[in-house]
C-alpha cells in the first residue's frame, strides 16, 4: 500500500499539490496556515499481469489499403481565400 499527501486550499477547494512526503505537506501547508490542510491518501498496487500475442500485429482495416498519395501544390498555383 502506498500513501501520498494532498494540500488544498480550504476557501476554494482548489488542490495545490500531491506530496509524496508528509514534512513537504506541512511545509506548504505552513506558507499560508489558515487558508491550507493537507490530508492522506492511500492506494493499493494492483497485481501487473503480463500476455503475449500471436496473431498480426495490424488492424483488420489496414491490410490491403493503397499506398498514400502525396498531393503538392507549387507556390503561385493555388487560389487566394478571402475573409
């Protein structure tokens, strides 16, 4: 289980900052006392499962689609845009 500190702003609610340390979330807290609180949080590590894939790699949509085509434009060819 892991823990971290959140300061917040107790007029407006507005976070301040995520502290992985709770000395950091007195010392902010201290720069304006009457006006921050800091509280602990806590979340657990999930278990991380690993999977392997034998099929290809691509969508099922990307096989067999044409080459792309580059259009350009040379300078002085193309029409103006008037707002």
């Amino acid at each position: 289980m892991n823990e971290y500190w959140i300061v917040k702003d107790r007029r407006i609610g507005k976070i301040i900052a995520h502290c992985g340390d709770i000395n950091d979330a007195i010392m902010m807290v201290g720069f304006d006392k009457d006006n921050r609180s800091y509280s602990r949080h806590r979340f657990i590590v999930d278990q991380v499962i690993d999977i392997t894939s034998t099929t290809d790699k691509q969508l099922s949509g990307q096989i067999g689609l044409p080459a792309s085509q580059d259009f350009y434009i040379s300078e002085g060819e193309g029409q103006p845009v008037i707002v």
